[in-house]
C-alpha cells in the first residue's frame, strides 16, 4: 500500500507545467452536483461577506478563484469554492458544509485536488471525542470500515500522509485521503464515493435527535473553533500566498471558517 508524503507546493513544483482543465471541468461538475443535492434539503442564503469574492485573480490567463458562502436554520456556514491556475498544473477545490448545533450529526468535508496528479479529501468531521463517547463512533464510523479499507487495498490510489501533524490529527478514523492518476477509471471511483458520502450525510441529518436546547451554544462554539483551526492550518494556503499575496490570502482563510460573515449563526444567541 504506497503512501505519499509531499508538501502541495512541492507535488507542483516538482511536476511539469501541464494544462489541468479537464480534470478541473470534472472536479466543478462533480461539485455542482453535490452543491444540488444539498441545495434541495435545506435552506441557504448567501452570505454578503463573500459575494465579492465570486471571482477573484486573473483566471483564465492566470491564477483566479471563486468562494461563496452560505448559511441557513440549519447550515451553520456552508463552503463551496476553487482555487488555483489550472492552464500550469493546480486547482484545490473544496465543499464543506458545517451543521448548526441542532444535531451531532458529522460535518461533511470534501476536497478535490489537482497538482497535476490527482487528489481528493472525504471526511465526516467528527463532533466529540470519540475515544470517550464510543456510541458517536459506533453510530457515525463503524459501518464505513470495511468500504474505506477496500479502496485502502486499491493499488491505483496512494494514501496521502499530510507532513503537518495538526491537519492528521484532524482527520476521523475514516476519512478518504489520497493521490491517484487521474485515470477516467480512478475519477469515476472519486465521483461515485463523493456521492455517497454526501447521500449517507444527508440521511444522517435526517434520522438525528435533536441536541438538548443547553449543550447547543457549547457545540456551536467548538465548531467554530474546529472550523477556524483546520482554515488557517492548512499548508494549501501557501499556494494562496504565492498567487495573490498575503493580503487576499487571510481574507479567503477567514471566508473558510466565517470570520466576516454577516448573517447570525443558528441557534446561537
């Protein structure tokens, strides 16, 4: 079982300049498709903060990107955006979707990456510490060993080991992380785990018990935390600094995690 364990900027800067855009189209229809289903169960709003971030740099004749964010009743603050310069060799893409304290349910994370391999990240953001609660293990992981060991064995994708300590830390017991050849046969794989990630998530959310109306400010807290953590350690946000400079770095980094978000959090008062 190969393994890969390499900084983003030296997966591009040790690779030839090639032209991503077709892997890049794929990955942004992938995503639309997932943004679809989750559109159509709940209630979301854009928030202001980020509409001047629709397009930003000078894509397609050199690095761009796009971020929008949204939250509702019961989406706390939903990402869907891309970044990067796809005609040399790199785009990161990312939909994430962080529940408001209503429910325990996971949060769902999804990252697609071209570098110009390619790379994709499936997580159900953990909500405890499932080493002392066991039934949130039992309720939310158990059942998804035996799939995520059966593309563990798969010699065509190459488990990615973060080098930063903190971002392995935050993965869950069954998080998808991995490099692969961009084969039409591997993106199929991604495609097909991706939408059943979100379709078994959206399930979830549905079959949840309500948090008791005095833990949900705490849960709400921690999220925010955890969110804002895991958005200004990413080591991807060097890429975010040698396209456009710090400046419009932090102001993408704080649209990860909410920091000048306009519309209140639900269910905190």
């Amino acid at each position: 079982m190969a393994e890969t364990i390499q900084h983003v900027e030296d997966m591009v800067d040790g690779s030839p300049v090639v032209d991503v855009h077709d892997t890049f189209t794929y990955y942004r229809q992938l995503l639309a498709d997932l943004k679809a289903k989750i559109d159509a169960r709940f209630e979301l709003t854009r928030d202001p903060s980020t509409v001047d971030l629709d397009t930003y740099g000078t894509y397609p004749d050199g690095p761009g990107g796009s971020l929008e964010a949204y939250s509702g009743p019961e989406i706390d603050w939903m990402v869907h955006s891309w970044i990067g310069n796809p005609g040399a060799s790199f785009a990161n893409l990312h939909l994430t979707a962080w529940l408001g304290p209503q429910v325990k349910v996971p949060h769902l994370g999804i990252a697609l990456l071209v570098w110009p391999g390619g790379w994709f990240y499936l997580d159900s953001v953990p909500r405890t510490n499932m080493v002392e609660d066991a039934s949130y293990f039992d309720d939310y992981y158990a059942d998804l060993d035996e799939e995520w060991l059966e593309l563990r064995a798969d010699p065509q994708f190459e488990y990615f080991v973060s080098r930063a300590g903190f971002i392995r830390a935050s993965l869950s017991p069954t998080a998808y992380c991995y490099s692969f050849e961009r084969s039409q046969r591997n993106l199929e794989i991604v495609s097909q785990r991706a939408h059943a990630h979100v379709d078994r998530w959206l399930r979830w959310v549905d079959e949840a018990t309500p948090v008791p109306a005095g833990e949900r400010a705490a849960l709400a807290a921690t999220d925010e935390t955890i969110r804002r953590n895991i958005a200004e350690r990413d080591p991807a946000n060097v890429m975010g600094v040698r396209f456009f400079g710090e400046e419009t770095t932090n102001k993408l980094v704080r649209a990860l995690w909410g920091g000048d978000r306009v519309l209140p959090r639900p269910g905190v008062e």
